[in-house]
C-alpha cells in the first residue's frame, strides 16, 4: 500500500552544471567516508506516502505545508514534510522524505520529481497556496516548480517561522544576556509583541492603509 520513489537522476528533472557539479563532489565525499568503491551505486534521498495519503491529498490538498526538519535521524540528513489540513481541520503529513542535505538540487528533486510521481499531477494542479519556513534553497526551488508543475499555486512564508523562529534567531540570546531582567514581565511583553505581529498575516487587517499604521504605531 505503500509508493517509494528515490530517484535522482530523472529525465523529468533538469539540472543545472552547477548542481550536477554539487551531486557528484556529495557522492565522491560519502564514497570516500563509508570507503565504498566508486562503482556501487549510492541511495541518496527516499521519499514515500501511503494509497490513502494520497488520496486525502487529492481531496483536500489546496493548501500544502512544507517543511524540513533537522535532528530526527542517527544520520543527521533533513526529514522533510508535505501536509495538508483535512475537512476536520487536521494537519495530514502526505508525504515525507529523508534528505541528502539541503541544497538546491535536493530540493529540485523533491519539488520536480518526487510529489508529481507521489502524489499525481492532479495533486499539483489543485494545489493553491504552499507555505513554507524561511529557507532559500527550500522556497527558491518551489518558486521554480510553480511557472512548470504548480501552475494554480501561490507560495507564501509560514507565519510562525517568521514571528517565533524571527525572534528567537534575533533577540532571545541578545536579551537573555541582560543583567536584571523581570522575566516575567518580559514574557507578557513578548507575548503582546508576537501577538500584534500575527495580526498582521489575519484578516483583523482589513486594508493596507490599516497593516501601515499598525506597523507604524509598532516600531514607535
């Protein structure tokens, strides 16, 4: 009941010099590390989703999540994530993948190759918003996929990579440094903080005239 696809070099895929430069200098390397001779083929990323998975992602599949995640393998390579939100309001991850690393071409594959044969193309014509964290390679090769495979699609940045990941990559190390500082007092002030920057990405925002001086009255 299962689909696995792993890959690479798929004439559905083109690669550019540079990342076809990029996978063969990451194969000699992991030759070299477990001293694998240079004719054995290598596995270098696996994705799979579920008959049922699939299905759900045709019915409901409009708005996707993806997403990668570092420090779930012994192998330390990125799990990455497809999911949708069902008619009950429940996140589905669809689709996953256990990633080489995080450069572009992983990403190409991913996009280009792995949810088409996955997930149908009837699944990347009905998609209609992808969100995504804030990783170039990740939104740069989904940017790409949309002009070809996700013709319907409009991406957009998740709002929590940007609120919560913003603050603690910023201002958590610099403020928790400080001597003195009321944690509690801190906390109410941080929440009231992200709370006004979320109310940005809701409809509480009713033009742009409103999200100017919201913003404006922010940073005063």
């Amino acid at each position: 009941d299962s689909c696995v696809g792993s890959e690479v070099y798929s004439s559905t895929v083109q690669y550019t010099s540079d990342e076809l430069s990029q996978i063969k200098e990451f194969c000699i390397t992991q030759h070299n590390a477990i001293e694998c001779q240079g004719q054995y083929k290598m596995v270098l990323g696996t994705a799979w989703t579920l008959k049922s998975l699939r299905s759900l992602g045709t019915s409901y599949g409009e708005v996707v999540y993806i997403d990668a995640t570092e420090g779930t393998n012994e192998e330390e390579q990125p799990l990455l994530a497809l999911s949708t939100c069902t008619g009950m309001n429940k996140l589905v991850t669809i689709l996953r993948a256990v990633l080489p690393n995080n450069q572009q071409w992983v990403y190409k594959w991913f996009c280009q190759f792995c949810i088409p044969q996955l997930l149908s193309k009837i699944f990347c014509s009905n998609a209609k918003v992808i969100l995504t964290d804030g990783d170039t390679n990740e939104y740069e090769m989904i940017d790409a996929a949309i002009l070809s495979i996700f013709k319907n699609a409009t991406r957009v940045r998740c709002g929590w990579h940007i609120v919560d990941r913003g603050w603690k990559r910023n201002l958590h190390n610099v403020i928790s440094v400080r001597r003195n500082v009321d944690q509690g007092a801190f906390l109410r002030v941080k929440t009231v903080m992200q709370c006004w920057m979320y109310s940005w990405m809701k409809r509480n925002i009713l033009s742009e005239e409103e999200y100017k001086i919201s913003v404006a009255l922010f940073f005063a």
